[in-house]
C-alpha cells in the first residue's frame, strides 16, 4: 500500500507532540519552587497549562487520521465489490 503524503491529523499530532513537550518542560520549572528557594512569576504556571492542550490536540490528530483511513477502508471494499 502507498504511503499518503501528511494530512491535517499528521500536522495535529506533530504540533500536539510538540506543545506538550513544551507544556512539559515548563511544568517542571513552574515546579522548581517547590524544591528550591527560587522565585517565580506566576505565569509558569499558565505556560503548563500547554501540556492539555498539546495533549488535546494529540487525541483530535489521532481521531482525525483514525476517520480518514476508516473512510480509505470503507471505499477501498466498496471498488472490490
């Protein structure tokens, strides 16, 4: 089966991917207070909030490709009969 070129779930989960890594990282930041006389801005824990919705855009991507090869399937039986 040919491979087809990237979609918009493929873009999703790439950025998703990367939001979420970013979420990710700043959450550990945000956290250092907790471990370390350090001093932040409150906005730290705004920037976490990235990993939720990196993750949303994670599971829409998934959904999205999910759609498009159950609709290549369906079509690809509907030619076989």
């Amino acid at each position: 089966m040919p491979e087809s070129p990237a979609g918009a779930g493929d873009r999703l989960l790439r950025a998703g991917l990367i939001i979420t890594a970013a979420g990710m990282a700043l959450t550990l930041i945000a956290m250092l207070p907790l471990a370390f006389d350090v001093e932040l801005s409150s906005a730290f824990w705004w920037l976490a909030m990235l990993t939720g919705l990196g993750l949303a855009m994670i599971i829409v991507g998934l959904a999205r490709n999910a759609r498009r090869r159950s609709r290549s399937q369906t079509a690809a039986r509907a030619t076989l009969n």
